[in-house]
C-alpha cells in the first residue's frame, strides 16, 4: 500500500496519516458491522425463542427483556474495543491510561458504589427474572408498567403517563402483579342496618353474569370467592369477595363489578304478590 501510495505521487509524509486513516476507517465499519450481525443474530434467536413459547406470555416478555439486555452489552462491548483500537492509531498509550484510571478509580471508588451496585442488582433481577418489559409492579415507592429494564435502571410509566426511571440499587422490594395471576379484590362499605343476605346474594348473581358474558369469560378465570362480613363498626360494614384473574385484568373486571353493583342496589325490590 505505502509503494502504491508513493507511484500516485503522494508524498512520503502523508502516507502514514493516510494509513492511519483508513485503518481508523476500517475500525469502525467493522464495529458497525459487527453491531448489526449481532443485533441480527439476536433478533433470530428472538423469533426462534418466540416460536417455541407460542402464546405463552410470560416467556415472551423474559424474551424481550433479554433480548434487549444483551444487545446492550453487545453494543457495550464492541464500542468499547473499537475506540480503545482507534485511540491506539492516534498513537494514545493505553497504560499510562490504565494506570490513571487506576489511580483516580481509587479517589472515585466511594463515589461509585452506588454505580457498581445498580448494574450487580439489576443483573440479579434479570437472571431471576424478577422484573421484564411489560410487566405491571411496585418498586421504590412508584408503581406503573416496565416500559424498559436495563443493567442501570428500569422504566415504569404509571397510570397517569409519568415516566419514572428508577436506579437498580434502590430496588430492595418489587411487587410484581404480572405472573401467572391476580385477585380482583372487591370490598363493599355498607351502612350496619343493611340487608348483608341480599347484598351477598347479589354479588354473587353479578359474578355469575359477568363470567357467563363473552367479553369476560377470557379475564376471569375463576368462580367470585365471598368472604362476606370482613370488617364492622358501630355504623358500617365492609363486604369482601373476590375473582381470579388474569394479571392484566384485575382493575377492569373490579371496576365493572363494582358498577354493575351500584346499579343492582338502587334498583328498589319487588316484594312478591
């Protein structure tokens, strides 16, 4: 290549800055390229992955976040080489870097555990598939839907559309009511002079219509469980019951229980004649 170079003409001192040039060149469409064959790679083994869980949702949600997650580190890893090889052709010696590095990882050490303790956190939570993308959960006092999780933190978007971003490290506790299923918990306050047998009747009418419709016969996947009186004072009573169901479902089934209740109760009884 320098011969090359010199018959075309180019002088003698500009054919290393050339050189380094295209090797910088170089550098950098084979990280490219490499980033693209390994995002590829990892969206086949997604389908593939996809394939064998079928319908099975909570697989398919570990699929993403992982999928996800290492193509992060993927990323992560051949940045990090390519511009460790590009500054090794503007002739910057590594070791003296290292050896800074090491000096100043020292002084900054306190300063980043809490840095080191989210990405040991967040691989914990990933390898016991604690928490993945589109699951609904409680942490660090927010609540929403895993809109992304990552080594460093994870996403949660709550109901009214705020964006939370919440450091691995002050994760202690997550509730996750995303698996497998959930209780559509529904306690009645009632004045004690109340009729609890008609209430409780009732109930259990509207839960028998709401299983028999076609549009819940999918989210409800049990029976209404009536635990009956759970609370009482000297003016009020509290109703309880529940209904398996599906993970996603638990507020809409609650809500239209709740409604089509309301609408029995104020429709007065119709004494037999």
């Amino acid at each position: 290549m320098p011969s090359f170079l010199a018959s075309l003409g180019v002088p003698e001192n500009i054919i290393p800055l050339i050189l380094s040039g295209l090797r910088i060149l170089f550098i950098v469409l084979a990280a490219i390229i490499l980033v693209q064959l390994c995002n590829k790679a990892i969206r086949l083994l997604k389908g593939r992955l996809r394939a064998h869980a079928q319908q099975n949702l909570e697989e398919l949600k570990r699929i993403e976040t992982l999928g996800r997650v290492i193509s992060y580190i993927a990323s992560t890893v051949i940045g990090s080489i390519a511009v460790i090889e590009v500054l090794h052709e503007f002739g910057i010696s590594l070791a003296p870097v290292l050896a800074a590095a090491g000096v100043v990882g020292v002084a900054v050490g306190f300063g980043s555990q809490s840095l080191v303790k989210d990405y040991f956190n967040g691989l914990v939570m990933l390898l016991e598939n604690q928490i993945r993308q589109g699951d609904s959960i409680e942490a660090a006092g927010k609540s929403g839907t895993v809109e992304e999780v990552t080594l460093r933190h994870i996403r949660l978007r709550d109901y009214e559309g705020t964006v939370h971003f919440i450091p691995n490290s002050v994760i202690t506790t997550v509730s996750n009511m995303s698996r497998g299923f959930a209780y559509a918990v529904i306690d009645i306050k009632v004045p004690i002079a109340s009729d609890f047998s008609r209430i409780l009747q009732t109930m259990r009418e509207i839960g028998k219509q709401l299983r028999a419709e076609e549009a819940y016969q999918n989210k409800i996947e049990g029976d209404l469980e009536v635990a009956g009186v759970d609370q009482m004072d000297h003016e009020t009573a509290v109703l309880r019951a529940r209904f398996q169901v599906r993970p996603s479902e638990k507020s809409s089934v609650r809500r239209e229980f709740i409604y089509r209740l309301k609408q029995a109760l104020d429709t007065p009884v119709q004494e037999a004649s």
